[in-house]
C-alpha cells in the first residue's frame, strides 16, 4: 500500500524538422486560434484478488513503491495516458513558399488501467479486508479528485500553447508531414512540464495516505474491532 505508480505515456515522438531561419514572418498572415479538442479518461477500475501477499508485494517492488521490510496487502495502480495530434492547412506564401497552420489540435490526458489489488489470502468482509479495501478506493479516488482539478487547468496552458505558435514556412509540399510532426512536437515539449507538475502534485497527496502514522492508525482500527468483537 505504498505510493501510486505512474506510466506517462507519450505516444508520438517526432524529430525535430528545422525551418529557414528569417523566412517564417511571410505566414503570419494566416495565424489563426486553432480549434482546441480536449478529451479524458477515469478509466475503468478493476478489483483483482488472484495473488497473495507475497506476490503483490513482489509487484510493488518491480514498481518501486513497496519499501524493504514491508508487505503488500493491497495495490492502487494506474496509467496516466498522455496525446496530442494536430490538423493543418497549408497556404501559398508570398515568396512562393508554403505556409502550414494548425487547425485543430486534439489533447487527451486521462487514465489507463486502474486496478486495485487485494490479497486472496484476506478473508472478504474481515475487517482487514475492508480496511485494505478503502484505503486502495480511496488511492483511486484521489485519481479522480486531482484529474478533475487538474483538467481546468491542462486546458488553460494548452489555450496559451495554441495561441503562441506561430505557422511554419516550409519550401515544398513534401515537407508537410514534417512540419505537422513539428507542431505535435512543440505542443508536447511546451506541456510536458505541466504534467510533470501534475504527477509530482498527485504524488504529494497520496502521501498524505502512505504514510507510517496512517499505517498505524489503520492498524490500530482492526486490533481494537477485533478485541471487541472477541468479548
């Protein structure tokens, strides 16, 4: 039950394509804002009971979130998916050239594969059981809480990404496909500290539940439940 782990996922990854220096001022002319598409994803949550505790822990060692010494009754796992694609047109320049512009431009950041772990060996409606159980819900319910804040703002910095990037001259229609490879480049580049931002930001609140004071408390709920229920 230690801190989430993150799979940032950026699925295109282009070379850079070098432009004529001095020669992009001619297609100023055709800046435009383009059109912002903006999508998510919770992903669906899955349970799986199917390993023991030791497994789970093996798990949580591969990721790196289960210290030495400690076990893992439980795991919150999950993706975070992060996608730009661009739409462009392109105009004769005044010089001859070819102007490209982005026309729309398609942001997805969401979640893939949550799942929560919990150990067969955990008798179903023990109290330990529903004590691991909640803790990993709540893990994934601060994924939900921190996208749908974070989502506001993802929009906002992409707006202001859009709004700064200028259209491309380029010398031949065949350079084209680059110059839009170009365009996805520079919009993930310009975004990628916000989301580095975000997962730093996500981390720091699940802390605040993986922590060895809430692990003892946590504890403490069985221990005094079952004295109780022994009497």
């Amino acid at each position: 039950m230690k801190k989430l782990f993150f799979i940032l996922i950026f699925l295109i990854f282009f070379p850079s394509l070098t432009f004529a220096a001095g020669k992009d001022d001619v297609c100023l002319r055709y800046k435009t804002m383009p059109e912002l598409v903006f999508s998510t994803s919770y992903g669906k949550l899955v349970y799986d009971r199917s390993r023991n505790q030791q497994q789970l822990t093996d798990i949580g060692k591969q990721f790196g979130i289960v210290e030495q010494g400690l076990f893992a009754s439980g795991l919150a796992l999950v993706g975070v998916n992060y996608h730009v694609s661009v739409n462009t047109a392109s105009r004769v320049a005044a010089d001859g050239g070819i102007c490209v512009i982005p026309v729309r431009v398609e942001l997805f950041i969401g979640y893939q594969n949550p799942i929560i772990y919990i150990s067969k060996e955990l008798e179903e409606g023990s109290c330990e059981y529903n004590v691991v159980l909640r803790h990993e819900q709540t893990h994934q319910q601060i994924n939900t809480a921190a996208l749908e804040y974070f989502i506001p703002r993802l929009k906002s910095a992409a707006l202001s990404v859009l709004n700064n990037v200028p259209p491309q001259r380029i010398d031949n229609s065949g350079q084209i496909d680059a110059a839009t490879r170009q365009f996805v480049h520079t919009y993930s580049a310009q975004l990628e500290p916000l989301i580095n931002f975000f997962k730093a930001e996500l981390l720091r609140e699940q802390s605040k539940l993986d922590n060895h004071e809430n692990y003892q408390l946590e504890g403490s709920l069985c221990r005094y439940y079952n004295q109780n229920h022994r009497r």
